[in-house]
C-alpha cells in the first residue's frame, strides 16, 4: 500500500479557517475591553470632579454655588475636563464633552459621555453616587427642582 504522510488541501483550509475566526473574535473583545478601558478613565475623572465639588463646597462653607469657578480648584478642573476630553476622542479647541452644572447652593451635577456605550452618561451629584444615564445633567434655572442626575 502506497500511503501519503501529512495534511491534506482540505485539512489545511479547515484549519487555517478556525485560526481566523478565533482571531477575529480576540480581536473584537480586545476592541471591547479597550472601550470599556477608557470607559474607567472617564468614571474615574468624573469620581474626581466630584471630589473638587466636594472641597469647595468645604471652603465655601456648605455651599456648591458656582464651585467649578472657584480658584482652589480651577487649575485642577481645566486637567480633568481635558482628560475626559481626551479619552473620549474629542478634538482640541471643542467645547467639554462634560457637563458641569454648578448654579445652586445645595446640589451640583456632573456627567460625561460613555465611550463604549453610546447614548449613555457617567453622572454624579451632591448625593455622592455614579450612575449611567440616558441624559447629560439639566440646565438650571432659578425655581426649577435640584441639580440631579437624571
């Protein structure tokens, strides 16, 4: 009997087939866990923005009023709003992607866009907690309900 050592056309097209489709799905949850990679970056300065608030309201005596203009914190507030800019693939000289609501005494409301879930916000206010919301925060206006999350 005559018999041939090795693979076959077949064998190898089968093969090198499977190769590329477990490449195309590490490739595709590398893509994803970059995402969700800048997604912790962008939690986490908004997590500092709050923090900022937390100090001026602090200095102010129990006040939140106007605490992103504040001079303790200005400097600081300017790297955090780039940072996020910045992880979220926004170009230079565009306004923030943030949205920082300071126009009342007892409460604030700061979020930012999700990178790698689309139409959502990381958003926090004088209660303390980060949520995901549909929303950026509301604009103020005198009268209108405290600076929430939505």
């Amino acid at each position: 009997m005559n018999y041939q050592s090795g693979f076959g056309l077949a064998e190898l097209v089968i093969v090198i087939g499977i190769i590329g489709i477990l490449a195309g799905l590490i490739l595709a949850s590398a893509g994803q866990g970059k995402k969700d990679a800048v997604d912790a970056a962008i939690e986490n300065s908004v997590r500092q923005m709050r923090w900022q608030a937390e100090i001026v309201f602090d200095s102010q005596k129990g006040s939140f009023l106007n605490w992103d203009q504040h001079s303790l914190i200005q400097s600081e507030m300017g790297i955090l709003l780039e940072e996020v800019d910045d992880q979220y693939g926004d170009s230079a000289g565009a306004p923030y992607v943030t949205a920082v609501r300071s126009g009342q005494t007892n409460d604030f409301c700061i979020s930012a866009p999700s990178r790698a879930r689309p139409g959502s916000f990381f958003c926090t206010d004088a209660r303390g907690q980060l949520t995901l919301t549909s929303a950026h925060c509301p604009e103020y206006s005198e009268g209108q309900s405290p600076l929430r999350c939505p």
